[in-house]
C-alpha cells in the first residue's frame, strides 16, 4: 500500500470532505471558465464581424461569410462622399450641447428633490411618476409641428433636437437623486449654522463631493442623443440635411438601398460606435456605481 | 372565504399557502373597489372642502381688509407697492397687464374657436389678373386646439397667482400689525437663493416639463376625441373637429371592422398586440434577470480569475449604440446573413431558418437577442447587490450542509427579489415600451396580413409602441389612432403598477416571516 493511500485511509471525515470539495471546486471553475469564454464570444462576434465586413471590398451587400476576400478602406473612403460627415457633426453637436444641459437640468432637479422638503414635493414626484406612463413618444406628433412652425426641423433640426433633448429631461432625475440622498444630511447642516446659504452649500460642498454623479450623468446625457432613432426621425423627416447617424445609417439598410450600402453601413457604424465606446470604457468606473447606486432605489 | 391567523397561515403547506395567497387576493379585489369609490367620494369632499375654505378666506379678506387690499383684487400686486415691497407688486401688476392683454389680443378669439376647432377650411379662390385658382387657408385647428389649451392653462396660472396675490396682501397687513418689518426686493432676490432656493432650481425644469411633456399629453389626449389625421391636418387640407368618443368605440368594438375591407377588427388586432407585448415584457424582464444574475455569480465566484475582463467584455454592448447592434445582428440572422450562411456552410441545415419570416421563430429570436442586449445592465445591476449579502449567511448555511442550489434559493433569491422588487416593475413596463429593440430589429416584421388593412401595417413582433409608431408614420397618419393606443398604453401600464405595488410590500411581508 502507497503511502499516498494509507494517508487517505486514516484520513478523518472532515479532510475526506475537504479533498472532495476542492475537488468539485476545481470542476465548477473549470465549467464556470467555459461558459465565460464561451459568453465572451458570443457577446464579441458581432462586433468583430461588423469591423471585419467593414474592410470588405469585393462586394457591397450582405454576404453569407465573415473575413473579406479582399481589403481594403474603400467603405471608409465612400463614407466621405456622402452625407454621412454632415450627419456625424449633426449628432456630434446635438450629443455635446444635451450633455452639458440636460446634466445642469438633472442635477438641479434630482438635487432639489433629494435635499429639500418643501410641501409640493410628494405630489410632484408622484405627478411625474404617472407623466412617465405615457409613452413619450405621444408627445413628438405635437412637438414636431410646433417645431415646424419655429423652423427647426428638417434642415434646421439639430437645434431643434437639442430642444426636444433637453426639455424634458428633468423626468430622469431618479438615478442621481438616489445618489445625493447617500450624503449626509449633517454636512448641509453644519454649513448651514456657520451661515452658508443654500446656494454656497450646493457650491462649496456637494457639488465637490458628486463627481461620480456629475459625469455618470453627463455619459448618459451624451449617449442618449448619440444613439437616438425615434426623436431624430420625426425631427429630421426625411431631410437628408438634417439627419443624424442613427436615422441615415438606418435608410441604408433600406431593401433598396442594402445592396450598395451594407458594408458602407459597417464601416459607418465602426465610426460611430469607436468614439462612444472609447469614452464609456475610461468612464466605465463612474458609470458601473450610478447603475448599481442608483437603479436599485429606483 | 376562511381567513387564517398567522399561526394557522405558518402550519399551511406550500401548495396551500400560494392557494390561500391567491384566493384572498381575488377575494379583496370588490373590496379594494369599493375602497376606491370611497377614497374617490374623499377627495371630492375634501376638494369641496379646500374650495369652500378659499372662497371663505378671500371673502374675509375684502371684507376686513385695508383699502390698499381692496384696490389689489382689481389690480394685483397694488398693495405690495403701497406697502413698499416694489419688485413684488410690479411683477405682480406685469402678470396682470400680460394676462389681459393676450386675452384681448388672441386668447379670447382661441377659447371662442376652442368647441368647433375652426369654422372654414382652405378654400379656392379665382385670381381674376393670373386667370387662375389659388387656395386660400383660413382656420388652422391644429393652431386652435394647441392654443385653446395653452389659454386654459393661462387662465388657471392666473387665477393662481390672483389667489396668490391676495394671501399676500392679508399676510402683509397681518405682519404690519404685529409691528414687525415686511420683506424688501433684496430680502427676496437673498431669499432665491436661500430658503426659496428649491423653488429657483425647480423653475428652469419644471417649465421644460411643463411646456414639452404635460402640454403635449394634454394636447394628445384631446387629439384622441376628435379625428385629426393626414386627410384631416387641420389647416392644409381639411380642419378637424371633435368626434367624441368614436375613436374609442372603434378601437375597442369587436364586431365592425371599419376602414375598407379590413380582415380583423380593431380590437382584435388591439388584443393580438397587447398579448404579445404582455408576453414579450415578461420574457425580457425575467429571462434577462435571471440570466443576468446568474452571470453575475458566475464572475463573482471565489477563485475565478479575470473578473474585470469578464465584464469589459459584456459591458461593450452598452457601450455601443444600440442602432448600431441591434441592426447588425438583426441583418446576421436575414435569410442571407451570416448566421444562416454559418450554419449552411457548416452542413447542419439545408434551407435558411426563417428567423425573421416565421412569426414564432421570430418572436423567439428577438427575445434571445434582448438577453444578448439586457444581460449586460443586469450583470452590473446585481453584481453590486450580491456583495452587499452578508457573506456570514453563505458560510452557517454551508455548515447546516446546504448546497449550492438551497443556498440560491434560500438567501440569494430572496434577498434579490427583495432588494430589486421596485427595479424588476420598472424594467417591466420600460420593456412594454422597448422601442428600439423590435423595431431595429424586425420593424415588427412578419406582417399580420389578418390585421394589415386595420390601422397600418401590424406585424407579429409589433409591441403597442411600434405599432403607435408605424400608425403616425406615412400619408395617412391616424394620429387620433396613435393617442387612442398611446391612452391605452398608460392605462394598461398604470393598471399593472397599481396592482405591484400593492402586491409588493405583501413580499416583504413574507420576507420578515423567514
């Protein structure tokens, strides 16, 4: 007998199970590994086939394998000849302006109704929870009329999109206020005995403590009107001008137009998505706390 | 029905327990209604009430008021200047001076069109010097209707500030009496950014509120009684006019199938609809929560390496727009997409699967690519709440023996369900409103052809949001049709939050039970 099997033998139950467990252990993670790989490329290969297609130069429609026979930037080159770069600074201009807006919005908003108490606050965030039943989608078929009437659709819609944008966004005040309800009252107070108005309070020390609100609130200002179909759509209606990526990139992949413009549409979406996805992943931090922080407390 | 004591209720079994659950939730229902009734009659008395003490107190106030106070029921804001408070009482006499203005100007003539929404529509005229026809456009109903309403809201901002108006005169005559000092200009422009601080941080977004969502609700809840639509634009081509509640009868009757030939009524293809988005929410929300957090788990498993590369990866799909995803995978799993192309090359299958085509295929599709979508937010979601559960609960369940799946259910799930309760209802009704993932991916395809003629195209993947959508979409553009289903979104989705929330502290109830 080895001694290997004599020390198993005399083993207690207790080390027997230990060794059984470790065992198991080793078995689950080694499972667990193989459906994390196996997830992570699932979750990777369409954005691996759409920058693969996009350097494809053979053909121009949809085909049924992924690596090009030929490469090359053509799609690249053929984007700048049409309206793509106007409709690129279209949503670039929208997306910069509602971000820095829409955050001071938000901000005021959720900051309001986090720190004061005052008598109409309960039946204003109950009046806005009902509000935010109604599909807001309702509201464009108005709003697009009026704006027309301004003259800011069509042609003119970016800053009738910002409008659109910006307007109504106090209504998303529910992630940062969870957020400034985690800091402590006892601070506002002790600023205010030594005589700090509530204005200095807001200025000289909350504001320095809310930076991971701050700029998670910003990110999903900017993505919002980055990725925007339905509001951009009605704006836009069907001005080539006055589109943004969302709603140009979307005629592409029209049944008459596929053909020609389905890698045109791959190379597009690669521009689109690199600078967005290059700013979310240096904010992945600040935005990882907001969803965790504020989602839960609804 | 037998009602348990909480003694009697612990003794049941499982099965008796859900039963008993159950039955006294559908038992309560005539009496939650008839509480409703109840609380309705409240609020009207207590309405009553509230207007009764108001025109009780401005009558005390004229009658024992000063002259100054008086004079300030006609012209607002004449007791503040007398009483030396300028900036208040200017702003006030401003309001007013507004007020009537725009009433004589142009309110007066929108209230007095409001009922008809315009009399004469675009008209032809003969021009004698070119020898030719040229329209003429007279009343514009959409103009009558969207002003009618922004007048109404006028007045009653007026009446409100009448009304304020005069408590300040009574206060002021109040504080003069107990000797005191009233408060000036700069008193007030402190007080803005002090103890009324909230109120100048509200203004900026509650009139972007105000002016672009509750206006515009409003607007379109009126639009549902009357029947603007392409034909009827109210000022190019016809004016529209009320019509009552036909649009409703239309929608919700089963047996006419109005509109030239349609195979299903309206409220058949209302009903289709509305299953699908029912059934569409509860797949997304659950499939994506429970796959989410079992994900979540798997990376945050003692001994597993690379955990924040785990998650870079899955978080890339929020990175990127969802345009962009969602009509790239969506074009993968065409009939001649790479999918299919894979599966082909590979010998597995003869023909292209029908992913898009066939309307199970697809619905089953678009659920799988939403979890694809959804399970990266969950992932982040739950992750933070599962290092949040006391890991001292883990350890003397293992000790009990518990395995792996006891402990789930026991501590984790619980626990969850308890912590994202109110999240789980919200992503509910969010996915009843998920446009953008049925439509960038199937734009509602396959088409229903039952349903087609009704109102726009329906398709087998269409949810009630899409379907609003296509309806406003194109020259015929129901936009009446598109309110009447945007009123009944909002009443099946405030219906379904009533409802949870009144359920959901009956969880935590039983939370405290284990």
């Amino acid at each position: 007998m080895s001694e290997k099997k004599l020390l198993e033998q005399n083993a207690s139950p207790i080390q027997k199970r230990h060794m059984g467990l470790k065992a198991t252990r080793a078995l689950s993670n080694t499972a667990i590994y193989a459906l994390l790989v196996a997830i992570s490329v699932i979750w990777l290969i369409p954005f691996a086939c759409i920058l693969l297609q996009s350097f494809r130069v053979e053909s121009t429609w949809q085909v049924g394998y992924v690596i090009p026979q030929q490469w090359g930037f053509d799609n690249y080159v053929n984007l700048f000849k049409t309206d793509f770069p106007r409709w690129y600074t279209n949503t670039f201009t929208a997306a910069l302006v509602t971000a820095v807006l829409q955050t001071i919005i938000v901000l005021c908003m959720s900051y309001t109704l986090s720190r004061f108490r005052f008598k109409l606050r309960k039946p204003l965030m109950r009046f806005m929870l009902i509000l935010g039943m109604f599909p807001g989608m309702l509201t464009m078929i108005i709003l697009y009329r009026v704006l027309k009437d301004l003259g800011l659709t069509q042609a003119n819609a970016v800053p009738g999109l910002i409008l659109v944008y910006i307007a109504s966004s106090g209504m998303g005040y529910y992630v940062s206020k969870g957020f400034f309800d985690t800091i402590p009252k006892s601070l506002d107070e002790a600023a205010r005995v030594d005589g700090a108005t509530r204005f200095q309070v807001l200025k000289k020390i909350i504001l320095p403590l809310s930076k991971p609100i701050v700029i998670y609130t910003i990110l999903t200002a900017f993505m919002g009107p980055w990725g925007d179909y339905v509001f951009a759509q009605y704006i836009s209606f069907g001005t080539s001008s006055g589109m943004n990526v969302a709603v140009g990139l979307y005629r592409w992949l029209n049944k008459d137009q596929i053909a020609a413009s389905y890698t045109m549409f791959c190379a597009g979406g690669v521009l689109v998505a690199i600078p967005v996805t290059v700013l979310f992943m240096c904010l992945q931090k600040y935005y990882v706390e907001g969803v965790t922080g504020g989602a839960v407390k609804g | 029905m037998k009602k348990y004591s909480d003694l009697e209720y612990l003794k049941l079994s499982k099965g008796q327990k859900l039963l008993y659950k159950i039955t006294s939730f559908f038992c309560a229902i005539p009496q939650k209604i008839a509480g409703l009734f109840v609380a309705l009659w409240n609020l009207i008395l207590k309405g009553y009430n509230i207007v009764k003490n108001e025109a009780v107190d401005i009558w005390t106030t004229f009658v024992q008021g000063d002259w100054k106070t008086k004079v300030s029921f006609l012209v607002m804001g004449f007791g503040n200047i007398a009483r030396g408070q300028i900036l208040r009482g200017l702003l006030f006499l401003l309001f007013e001076v507004v007020f009537i203005g725009y009433m004589i100007l142009a309110g007066g003539y929108w209230l007095s069109m409001l009922p008809s929404l315009g009399k004469v529509g675009p008209t032809e005229e003969y021009d004698f010097v070119l020898d030719a026809y040229y329209t003429v456009y007279n009343d514009n109903s959409f103009k009558i209707l969207l002003y009618g309403v922004l007048t109404i809201f006028f007045i009653i901002g007026f009446v409100y500030t009448w009304r304020v108006n005069v408590r300040q005169n009574k206060l002021a005559e109040k504080i003069l009496k107990s000797g005191k000092k009233l408060k000036s200009g700069k008193d007030d422009l402190r007080s803005m950014v002090d103890d009324k601080f909230h109120a100048t941080l509200l203004s900026l977004p509650l009139t972007g509120i105000l002016i672009f969502t509750v206006m515009p609700i409003v607007f379109m809840i009126l639009v549902a009684f009357t029947n603007y639509d392409g034909a009827h634009d109210g000022y190019y081509s016809n004016l529209f006019t009320w019509v009552g509640w036909d649009n409703f009868n239309t929608m919700l009757n089963w047996n006419v199938a109005k509109g030239g030939g349609s195979v299903q009524s309206y409220a058949a293809t209302f009903g289709e609809v509305l299953s699908w988005t029912l059934m569409w929410a509860f797949f997304a929300t659950f499939t994506n929560y429970f796959l989410g957090m079992f994900v979540a788990m798997a990376i945050n498993k003692k001994g597993i390496k690379l955990k924040k590369l785990w998650r870079t990866v899955l978080v890339l799909t929020i990175a990127i727009p969802q345009f962009i995803s969602l009509l790239y995978v969506s074009k993968m799993f065409a009939k001649n997409g790479i999918v299919n192309g894979f599966l082909m090359s590979m010998g597995w299958i003869s023909e292209a699967l029908p992913f898009w085509e066939d309307p199970t295929w697809a619905r089953i599709t678009v659920i799988l690519i939403n979890i694809w979508i959804g399970i990266p937010h969950l992932m982040l979601i739950t992750t933070g709440i599962l290092m949040n559960i006391p890991a001292d609960l883990y350890e003397s369940a293992r000790i009990d023996g518990a395995n792996p799946w006891q402990q789930y259910t026991k501590i984790t799930l619980p626990y969850m369900l308890f912590v994202t309760g109110p999240y789980l209802l919200t992503s509910f009704t969010g996915n009843m409103n998920n446009f953008n993932v049925i439509y960038l991916l199937t734009g509602g395809a396959p088409t229903n052809p039952a349903a087609s003629s009704a109102a726009g195209t329906v398709g087998y993947t269409d949810l009630l949001i899409t379907w609003l959508f296509k309806i406003t979409q194109g020259a015929e553009s129901q936009y009446y049709l598109a309110s009447v289903v945007g009123i009944l979104v909002f009443v099946v989705v405030a219906l379904i939050s009533l409802v949870v929330y009144n359920v959901l502290p009956s969880i935590k109830n039983e939370e405290d039970f284990q």
